[in-house]
C-alpha cells in the first residue's frame, strides 16, 4: 500500500513538473517573439535617429544659416567701419 502511494506522489509531482516546463517553454517562446519586435522597433529607431542626425548637421550648417539669414530674413553682415568700435 505504501509503494502505490509513493508511486501516485511521484506521478502527481511528474504532473506538476510537466505542467512547469511546458508553461516555462512557452515563456520562452513569448519572450522571443517580443525581443524579435524589439529588435526590429531598435533597428527602425536607429534609422531614424541616424536620418534626424543628418538632416540636423544639414540645417545648421553655417552656409545655410547665413543664405537665410540674407535672402529671407534681409540680414546682412555688418560693414568693417561698424567694427572697429
């Protein structure tokens, strides 16, 4: 009677622990997928920041801001006479 009962324990542990891998397994598999969008999110993030890199180097370039600064904002620079105060 012992023996049965030693053997039924062990087959509801083994149950359990079944249950624990086949739920762990599962973990596992959602964590990948989520890493993979991820990944995916990171790598279009990154372009991004590389093309906001660019566009900003291009629209502060000092050639730039001084071809606006004359013909849409009507700045010019100061004469040398004004300087030399």
């Amino acid at each position: 009677m012992k023996k049965v009962l030693v053997v039924i324990a062990l087959l509801i542990a083994n149950c359990f622990l079944i249950i624990e891998l086949i739920m762990t397994r599962h973990s596992i598999r959602v964590t990948m997928i989520e890493l993979g969008f991820l990944n995916k999110k990171f790598e279009r993030l990154t372009m991004t920041n590389e093309s906001l890199l660019l566009e900003k180097a291009h629209l502060s370039s000092p050639y730039r801001i001084d071809i606006i600064a004359r013909d849409q904002l009507g700045m010019s620079k100061p004469d040398s006479k004004i300087q030399e105060r």
